[in-house]
C-alpha cells in the first residue's frame, strides 16, 4: 500500500541547476513531511521538513513547496553541486501515533560538473 | 555513543538460520525505529519502540520476525528460519520522542544466499 508517490525515479542536473523532486500523499491525516538524503551505504539523514499550516519552508539552499490542497509537496536545491548527487526520499508521518515514517521511493539526483 | 550504531553492518547467511541485527540509538533517546529497505526502494516501517515495550509492530511482515529492547535502550532484530526473500539493508532510527526528528543508523546488510 504505497501512501507517498515520489517522482521522477531518476534526475541529472548540470551544476548550478535547479532539481526539482515532486511527493503525492493520500492519507490527510498526515501532518509532517520531511526529506531525506541518502549518500550509499549511509543511513537516510534528515534535510528539512515541513508542517501543513506553511506553504514553503527554506532553509539553505533547500526549499519545500507545499501544497494542501493538491495533496502535493515537493523538493527544491538551489545552485545544485555535484556533493547533492545522493538519492531523496520524502516521507510523512502524522502525530499521536507512532509517527513511523511513510516513505516515497527515491529519486537518484546526479549533478554533473 | 555520537550517532546510532548498527551491527554488524553486513550479514551473510544461508537460508533457514537465524540471525540477530543489533542498533545501539543515541543516548537518551526514548523512541526506538526499525525499518527495512529493499534495493531501489524507500525504508518500510518495521516496529517502534516507546521505552522498552513495543508501542507498534505492525511492519512486521510474520511472525519470523521478531526485535526487543530490554533495558530502554539497546534493540535486537532477530529473524528466525531466514528466507531469500529477507535480504535487505536493516535500518534503525532514534528519536528523543514522540514527533521529533529519527535519526538513522548506517544499517545492517542482509545478505540470505
């Protein structure tokens, strides 16, 4: 049962573009939405994340859009660098349960020199 | 100990034994993730821990699987009768409680030949 869709499967970028990692959700009661980096053989470290009640959250070169009502958010690297080539997960949870994290399926980010 | 600590960090078997994954979280952490990531996918939800009882274990995929935390503190997954199909990286996540960030471990790869 797949509640987080994560698009697109794969992405090459120059340096210095600007990749962008789309997330669809099903469940409304989620209420948390983070992203992650995965370098191989490391362990998913969290980026950033985002709650509902904002429609974007920056923080470095890395910007979540959020939009509730499409059930949709997605992940933005300003002035990308060949060091962001990783695969990106998105996830969410929702509070006063486990808040076990649903994770998307990864996108392999590569940003070439 | 600085970050969570997963071992062994590969692990080889053959079918039908059994095997034994450990995770040592962040100190101080009270909540307690297993997950399981399969190649090319996101991590699964396994089980949490809230202290030393298991708070959810829905994740877990039969009764094969199984994990405990003693003392509040350390974890084990134990797989019994592994099969092929359990081949996998084994990820645990620490978390200070409820809602606040997981922070992974490396992971344990399983290996089943």
């Amino acid at each position: 049962q797949q509640q987080v869709k994560q698009s697109p499967q794969s992405l090459i970028v120059q340096k210095g573009g600007i990749p962008i990692i789309n997330c669809a959700y099903e469940n409304t009661a989620f209420d948390y939405f983070p992203w992650y980096q995965q370098f191989p053989g490391k362990g998913p470290a969290l980026l950033i994340a985002i709650r509902p009640d904002v429609s974007e959250k920056k923080e470095g070169r890395f910007t979540i859009s959020f939009n509730k009502s499409a059930k949709q958010f997605s992940l933005h690297i300003m002035d990308s660098q060949p060091g962001d080539s990783a695969t990106y997960f998105c996830a969410a949870s929702y509070t006063g349960a486990t808040n076990k994290l649903i994770f998307g399926t990864g996108t392999l980010l590569a940003v070439q020199p | 100990g600085a970050g969570v600590s997963q071992t062994p960090s590969n692990k080889v078997t053959e079918k039908g034994k059994y095997v034994e994954l450990r995770c040592d979280p962040i100190s101080g952490h009270t909540a307690l993730y297993w997950y399981r990531q399969s190649l090319g996918q996101g991590p699964e939800f396994l089980i949490y821990f809230q202290g030393t009882g298991a708070a959810d274990d829905s994740g877990l995929p039969n009764d094969r699987f199984f994990a405990v935390r003693p003392e509040g503190s350390v974890s084990t997954l134990k797989i019994q009768r592994t099969e092929r199909g359990d081949s996998a990286v084994y990820l645990c996540a620490s978390s200070s409680g409820q809602g606040n960030i997981q922070y992974f471990g490396a992971g344990t790869r399983l290996s089943v030949l």
